[in-house]
C-alpha cells in the first residue's frame, strides 16, 4: 500500500495538466500490477482505485480515462475488459523505476540527512503521503474536482 501512495503522489505531481492524463496515468499502475498486467473492466477498476488509494471516480470518468490511453496506445480492450499493451508495461516500468529514485536521490542530495539510506527515506515518505492523504481525502478529490471544473461541491 505505500508503493501505491507513493506513486499516486508522483502521478498527480507530473507535468500533465489535466484530470483525464492523471487519472490515466493512476490506470495505468493499477493494470501493471508490478509486472504482471491484469485485465478489468471499467467499473472494475473504477472499484479497484477506491480500495487502493481512496480516490472515488466514476465510470464516465474512469472510461475516459482509458480511451486517452487506448489513443496513446498504452492499453487495449478485449471482452470489454482492459490490459496493457507492451508500450504501457514499458512506460510504467520505466516511469516508476527512475522517477521514485531520482526524487529519493535529489532529497538526500539537497538536505543531507545523515543515518538514513534510500529504503528508509522510501518508507518515510510512504508513510507521509499515506496519512496525509489518508486524512485529507475528501479535500483532496474536492480539489481534484475544482481543477477539472471551476467549482467545489461539498464533499460532506
């Protein structure tokens, strides 16, 4: 569970600027499965991201979502139900690989934080994005909302 915190947190802090790119790119983990890539359906997957990162979309959004992809050529449908293609495990491999690393690299670079190594500024970062998330998710999918719409609704 904190692997997935921790790259949710990397997905939504990408240079794309837009909801349906974020939410692709949390789609596409999701179907990686560390390697090995699984097949779902849209409402599959729409229940999939509320249990592993407590983020609630709907099918609409879910679906559009994988079309981005299947345009990208990242995904395709098969039965109605979604997979990766070779390109998507490559982008997903490599993204994930580097991109948790290089943040790593770069923190202990810049405030040289002695007696900790790689594995265990992971895990404190994990922990982080987990209770800060955790704890402010119905603010963060209000903010999610605001960005794709102009507005908030009360998430109460």
């Amino acid at each position: 569970m904190n692997e997935n915190m921790l790259r949710m947190a990397l997905v939504i802090n990408t240079s794309h600027d837009n909801f349906i790119k974020n939410l692709s790119n949390i789609l596409l983990y999701l179907l990686y499965n560390d390697g090995s890539p699984n097949q779902y359906t849209a409402d599959e997957l729409k229940d999939l991201v509320e249990k592993t990162i407590h983020l609630q979309f709907t099918v609409n959004e879910i679906e559009s979502a994988l079309k981005n992809c299947e345009s990208d050529r990242l995904i395709f449908k098969y039965n109605d139900k979604y997979t990766l293609d070779e390109l998507g495990c490559k982008k997903v491999t490599r993204n994930s690989n580097n991109d948790i690393k290089r943040l790593i690299d770069k923190y202990l670079l810049v405030y040289q934080i002695e007696g900790y190594g790689h594995e265990d500024l992971f895990q404190l970062i994990c922990n982080y994005l987990y209770n800060l998330l955790d704890s402010n998710y119905k603010r963060f999918i209000a903010s999610s909302r605001y960005r794709k719409t102009g507005y908030v609704r009360d998430s109460k």
